[in-house]
C-alpha cells in the first residue's frame, strides 16, 4: 500500500484567501486538507492547507498567479 506524504502548502490569517485558494486546488484537481489552528474566542491564529508533495510545484505554480487582494475589486 502506497501512503502519500502531505506537505504544508499555504498560511493564511485571512478566510478568504483561504477559500479562494481552495477553489483554485479543486479546479485543478488537487486534493488538499485545511487544518483550522485559529482561536475563535481570541480570534487569533491561521490556517493551514495541506497538499500531498507530488503536486508541490504544480500548485506553487497556479497559486502565483492569484491575486488574492483583488478579490473584491
């Protein structure tokens, strides 16, 4: 049985970055895991997207290209 290794991809304070991004690695068919370290009560943290390695540079590749500060312009 092959068992993949995930890699910490991205972090992000920001929950729209992170849905963004999320769209952008399912539309391009790469699997990936968000681990939510933020305090809610302290509102404090980030999170945390996970991705197997064998997609690394491909998804390094198309996260370049987003403009995540322009989402709403």
């Amino acid at each position: 049985m092959k068992k993949n290794k995930w890699v910490l991809f991205y972090k992000t304070y920001d929950e729209i970055k992170l849905n963004k991004i999320k769209c952008e690695l399912e539309e391009i068919g790469i699997a990936y895991s968000v681990v939510n370290k933020k305090d809610t009560l302290l509102n404090i943290g980030e999170y945390q997207i996970f991705i197997p390695v064998e997609h690394l540079i491909k998804a390094k590749y198309i996260i370049k290209g987003i403009d995540t500060d322009a989402i709403f312009n």
